[in-house]
C-alpha cells in the first residue's frame, strides 16, 4: 500500500421505507445519525442503485450521489446501439449486398465502359440500384428513429404519448416500403444522366416502362400503407374503448389488494403459524413439497433455463421502457393468486383476518382498515376500504372479501381471453383486407395502362367483369360488413358475460369475426350463432349491467284491505334490512296495486331491488328463492289470500276439519232463523238501514 494511504470502510446504509410507498423518507435521508464516513466518489455501481444519496444537513454535501460521469453515459449510449437492431441488421445485411454491389459498377466503369442497355450506359444502371439499395436502408433506419423522436416530441403535447410511438413501430414495414418507393422514383433521373447522346433527358422504352413500374409500385404501397394504419388504429382504439374501464377496474383492485397484502405480511411474516395452510395455497405448493422457487436436484437445469428466460425477459421489458416486477414482489405474487380459484380464496380469506378486528363479527370496517395501516396511511386505508366497500354497508365481510377476490381474478381472465380472441377476429380482418390490397395492386400494375395501350382499351370490359362478380357475392360482402360492424363498433358482450338472445341465457364462450359461441345456462349445450343474426337481435347483457331489480306481479283476494298492504310493504322492509340480507338487496322495495281485475282479485306488483347484477347465476337464483320464501312468510303473517279466499278454509280442510251431530228440526229451524237475521242485519247496515230482529211471534209463524 502506498504511504500516506489509509484504508475507510464504508457502511452503505439503505434508508427505510413506509409500507406500500416507493419513495424513501426525507426525514431518513437528513438524519445525521444515518450519515456514515465516506470517501470522495461520485459513481456507485450498479448493484447500489436502489439506494438513495444522503444529504448532510449541517455542510448540505451529498454523499453516494448516483449520479454517473458523463464518459460513461455515453458509454451506455454507445452499448445500447451496438445491441441495437439496427446496428445488427445494418451489420449483417446492409454492408455484405452494398460492397457486393459496387463490383458491378468498377467493372462496367473500366473494362466494360462502352457497354450499353439502349442510349443508357451500363454503368447507369448499376449506380441506380445501389443508390435504390441505399435509400432502402437509410429509409428503414429513418422508420426505426421516427416513433422515438414522434413519442419524445408527443410528450410535450399529451400524456398518451406511447400510443403514437407503438403505432409507428408496428407500421415500421409498410411504411419503410412506401417511402423506398417514392425515392426509388424520384432518382431515375440518374440513369437518364448517363444517356449517351442527352445526358439528362432519355427517352428510352425500357426506362419509360421502369417509370411505370416505379408509380405501379408507389400506388401499391401506398395501399398496403393505408390498410395497416387503419388495422392498427381499430386495434389501438377499440383496446381503449372497450377495455379501459374494465383494466381501470381491475387495476384498482389489484393495487389494493397488493398494498393489504404488503401490511399482512408485514404483520404475519409468510408460513408463520397464522396462516400456514394459506400460505401454501398462495404460493402453490408442489407435490412433493417444495414451493415454486426451491432448487432440488432433479430439477436444477429446469430453473436455470427458466432463470435464464426470466432475465432476457426482464432485459427486453427495460428495454422497452416498461416496469419489471420482481418475482417475489407482493404484485408477483397477488397477480399469481389470482390466477387460481383456490390461491385466490386463501388470499381473501388472509387478508381479511389480518384486518379484521379480534372478536369482531360485523367485518372489516373503515375503522379497522386505518388501524392496521397506520395514522399515516389514513388516506390509503379509506381509498382502499371504500374500493372495496362495493354495497356501500359500511363493512366488508368474509363472504365480500372472498367474492371480490375470485371475481376480479375471473375478470382478469376473461379479459385476457376476450382481447386474444379480439385479436385474432382483427387477424382475420386484415388478412382479408391484405387480399383486397393485393387484388388492387393487380389491377394497378396490369390494368391502370402503365405497360400497354392494349390494356387501356380493353378496361371498360375488365370492369364491367367485376362488377358481375361483386353481384355474385353481394351476400356474402354484405355479412362480412355487418359482422364487422357488430365485432367492431357495437360489441354488445366479452367473453364470459351472461346474455339474453331471444328469451335464452347464455353465456358467451368465443368471439370470431363471422360468428360467436354460447353456452346455454338451462342445458349447458354449445350454439354458433352468426354475428349478422345477433346484428338485428335484442341482446341484454346482464354482466355489464350496474344494481338490477325484478318485479313480481301475482293476485290477492278482493277483500284485502289496504292496512294488510302497508304491513306487507314493512314486512318485506324489514326482511331487506335485516343484517343478514342487507348486503344482498337495496333498501328501496316498492309494492304497487296494477289493477283490480273484473272486482274480484287485486294484482299487486313487488318490486326488490339488488346490490350487483345477474352476472353470478348461482348468487342469483339464491337470493331469489330467499326472497320468495320471505313474500310468501308474509302474505300468510298478514292473512292476504289468493283471489277466492279471504273467508275461512272450507270444511274439511286440514286448517278446518269437519264433523256431524244430530239436532231436532226445532233447533235447526230457530239456528236457520238466526242465520238468515243476521246476514239481513249486515246487509242492511251496509245499506245504512238496521231491520230488527225478529220476535217469537214471527218465529212460530215462520215454524207454520
């Protein structure tokens, strides 16, 4: 060691961090008890980079700055192009065929000097196609550049700037082949300027023709450029149309679920004694009992390769400028969870006993949302609660917490099925609309009178030939078009979503171009239905629906008195409040009277609202079979009969049995009497008269 040296250690303190936040405290970095001796360096290497420099607050000087030199920014720089593809292909392809090339043009220079192809030199010829050579790659090297500097310049105008840079990139192709073709064009006055006798002005056939072929080909690119901009501008926007509110959705709850996921392991480290079998069913356990991660040694090469594959993937994803997400990050492993109807169960099932309050049996309320997170993380806790609170109960339970976890994680998926399954219909769309480009780019080259007047004169009967066959598949154009239509721009369901076509539900299983598959709920049978019959259908889309209702209308006897009604009405208000049933249904019920019929029945109407949609048929149908045993319970609490009733049950039933004595005719004569009297009586009453009963004298004259 050199004299005068001294060796420093240096301690590398990382800086806490507050649970589910990503940036470091400042209070952490101007701690002065944090401040460790350090040397004079500038540059940390890069297994560092996670930690933040640290600021003395009484001298201001920063030590561990992360901030590189100049020399090896560049550096960086100089690496990432030389890994470019465009360094490679320009490396491998570009300058073999361009050396091979010049060949040509020294040896028709020198030895063949005096050769000619009409008035033009050789040599003419050669030159023009490597400056075409040229141009192709220089235009492709511009079509590399372009969506960069187009989505650095976006930035400053909008926030979405990615989506003009991804939209370039996948019309990089069309767009390097119609620009190659227009200066392809533009530069045949080379081969013009080795003309023999007007150096500058040819006139040969063969350069004419190649003009023809030039603007022939200009055409043709063009379309092919048009069509794919207009394929990838349907797929960028239908994307965000159609999915943005669910991704919107979807996200929410996961980052809500990752930032409880975070606090509950902070809380009950992973396989502690709290949630061991939890756990295992979290990070799916193998058979033979090593978690995903552990090495055994049967399987070593397996995770190497697999490492392997993770690492360029991880590169590529830097590369991109997108986020790379640690393996065991909480995100990593709440998206896995979600993946699987039991992970995800277990995972509602700790999160919300980790939240929960110790004997409390109404839940996880705000209250115990804030809690566990801290006083500092109250904000989050009600942003996370409320998010989560979707009846708006005021708690959520077990049942809640279950249901919401399982829900998102089959959202998650049918998402992802129903974008592949998008894609592939917009394949399809451009396969077919590549098909017509290239029928167009025939009719450019061989009919639009670039090679030969013969053609010119014979198009009128050329057209009128394919206005014969457009007639021929009429049919099939105009289905083509209206599947379109319908895939495209009305896109009544996803897949997974619980549909009505004709009085039928069913739940949607594939979406093609031309046609969709449906699973019949009442059958379980597979229908194709093609998408232009569904174009003139009522199609109700029970998954997309918000809080649904249903109305019941039945008859009550005649003789109900209002009074019974208004009990009804709180009965059944009673049973939606109940703790049981109020995350369920609504607090609104409303019971109306429709109609009396022809006076001798009352159509009453009931209508219950709930907390969610039909999406879940089971949840459902048992919310309903509830319900109805409740409506029943209570038209028989209020004594409200069906029409024909009101009276007490026949003789004989099980609610009045029936037996028989023997009387005189004296004593059924006198109870006669008294019966028809009475009911007199009543009628006169209601006639607003009162007849007296009658005497004994009366009595023995009706006896004779």
């Amino acid at each position: 060691m050199p004299p005068g040296d001294a060796v420093v250690d240096i301690e590398l303190v990382r800086p806490e961090r507050k649970a589910g936040s990503d940036t470091t405290s400042s209070d952490m970095q101007n701690d002065p008890a944090t401040i460790r001796e350090v040397t004079d360096f500038t540059y940390l290497p890069s297994r560092w980079s996670q930690y933040q420099a640290i600021t003395d607050p009484d001298t201001g000087v920063q030590y561990g700055s992360l901030d590189k030199p100049e020399a090896t920014r560049w550096l960086a720089v100089v690496r990432r192009m030389v890994k470019s593809e465009l360094y490679r292909s320009s490396l491998l392809l570009f300058l073999p065929v361009a050396v091979f090339l010049t060949l040509p043009i020294l040896i028709t220079a020198t030895a063949c000097m005096d050769v000619s192809i009409g008035d033009v030199h050789l040599v003419g010829l050669f030159v023009w196609i490597e400056v075409v050579w040229l141009i192709l790659w220089g235009v492709w090297g511009l079509a590399y550049i372009i969506p960069y500097v187009v989505q650095f310049l976006a930035g400053f105008v909008t926030a979405n700037s990615r989506r003009y840079g991804e939209l370039l990139q996948a019309i990089q192709l069309p767009m390097t082949l119609f620009l190659w073709a227009i200066l392809s064009r533009a530069i045949t006055p080379i081969l013009c300027s080795f003309d023999r006798e007007r150096p500058g002005d040819c006139d040969d056939d063969w350069v004419l023709v190649l003009r023809k072929i030039l603007i022939a080909t200009v055409a043709s690119t063009g379309l092919f450029f048009v069509e794919k901009i207009l394929v990838h501008l349907l797929t960028i926007n239908y994307r965000e149309k159609q999915y943005s509110l669910k991704r919107q959705e979807i996200d929410q709850t996961t980052r809500c679920l990752v930032a409880m996921y975070e606090t509950s392991v902070q809380r009950y480290p992973v396989h502690g004694p709290e949630f061991a079998g939890e756990d295992d069913k979290i990070h799916s356990l193998r058979p033979d009992g090593h978690a995903e991660g552990e090495f055994t040694s049967s399987s070593t090469a397996a995770m190497a390769s697999k490492r392997r594959s993770r690492i360029a993937y991880n590169l590529k994803k830097r590369m991109a400028g997108k986020q790379v997400v640690k393996v065991d990050s909480a995100q990593t492993i709440v998206l896995h969870a979600l993946e699987k109807t039991a992970a995800s169960e277990a995972l509602a099932i700790r999160l919300y006993r980790s939240f929960a309050a110790a004997g409390s049996e109404h839940g996880v309320s705000e209250a115990d949302m804030t809690n566990v997170f801290g006083p500092e993380r109250a904000e989050e806790a009600q942003d996370i609660f409320h998010a989560l609170d979707k009846d708006e109960n005021g708690d959520v339970s077990l049942e809640e917490m279950i249901a919401l976890v399982t829900q998102t994680g089959r959202n998650k998926d049918s998402m992802r099925r129903s974008m592949h399954d998008i894609g592939q219909a917009i394949k399809s769309l451009d396969n077919l609309l590549l098909l017509v480009v290239l029928f167009a780019a025939g009719l450019v080259y061989g009919v639009a009178a670039f090679f030969s007047d013969v053609a010119a004169s014979r198009i009128t009967t050329l057209w009128g030939s394919i206005a014969a066959a457009s007639f021929a598949i009429s049919g099939t154009v105009q289905e083509f078009l209206g599947s379109c239509i319908f895939v495209f721009v009305k896109h009544p369901y996803d897949l997974g979503d619980l549909v009505v076509i004709n009085n039928t539900y069913m739940t949607v299983e594939h979406i093609s171009l031309m046609y969709s598959i449906f699973r019949q709920v009442d059958s379980g049978s597979v229908v194709h239905i093609p998408n232009q019959i569904n174009n003139n259908a009522w199609i109700k889309n029970f998954s997309r629906s918000k809080e649904m209702l249903e109305r019941y209308d039945f008859a009550v006897s005649a003789k109900t008195k209002f009074p019974a009604i208004e009990h009804l009405r709180a009965e059944l208000q009673a049973f939606v409040l109940a703790p049981e049933n109020k995350r369920n249904f609504r607090p609104e019920i409303d019971i109306e009277l429709m109609s009396v019929g022809n006076l001798k029945e009352l159509q009453l109407r009931v209508e219950i609202r709930y907390k969610s949609n039909f999406a879940n048929e089971a949840l459902r149908k048992i919310r309903r079979s509830r319900f109805m045993c409740a409506l029943l319970a209570a038209l028989r609490k209020h004594d409200i009969s069906s029409p024909g009733g009101g009276g007490p049950p026949p003789v004989g039933s099980w609610e009045n049995p029936g037996y028989s004595v023997a009387i005189t005719d004296l004593e059924a004569i006198e109870t006669r009497v008294k019966y028809e009297a009475s009911e007199e009586a009543k009628r006169q009453k209601k006639l607003g008269g009162e007849r007296p009963s009658p005497g004994p004298h009366e009595v023995k004259e009706n006896e004779k």
